[in-house]
C-alpha cells in the first residue's frame, strides 16, 4: 500500500443506518460547494477523508443497499 491511498471495507450485515446517510449526506455536499466555490482556502481546507473517503463510503453503501434489495 502507497502512503495516503485510500483503502475501504464494507459489510452488510445490519443494513445502513438512516443517520449515518443523512450525516454522509450532508459532508458530500459541503464538499461539493467547496469545491465549487472557488475559494482556495475552502479547498485547502479540505481532507483526504472529506474527498476521497466520504466518496468511498458513499460508493460502498450505494452498492450494499443495491444488494440487499
């Protein structure tokens, strides 16, 4: 493994919890106006986690609610 790659397990066996969307929810799209703020200190502020974490999440939970149905 590189330093700083991103790397994401996730497991089903629950289900998803409704809060925890909602709160993934509301970080993607403070990232998003970040990024399309065009304000550089926005930007700079981001993280690693805020970018590519809550996208890998995200992904994760999309699939495994896919396949529960």
């Amino acid at each position: 493994m590189t330093t700083g790659e991103y790397q994401a397990i996730g497991l089903g066996l629950q289900g998803t919890n409704p809060a925890e969307l909602t709160r993934l929810q509301a970080e993607l799209e403070t990232t998003k106006a970040a990024l399309e703020s065009d304000d550089e200190a926005a930007i700079g502020a981001l993280t690693g986690q805020d970018v590519f974490g809550n996208l890998l999440t995200a992904t994760i939970l999309s699939y495994l609610g896919l396949n529960a149905v």
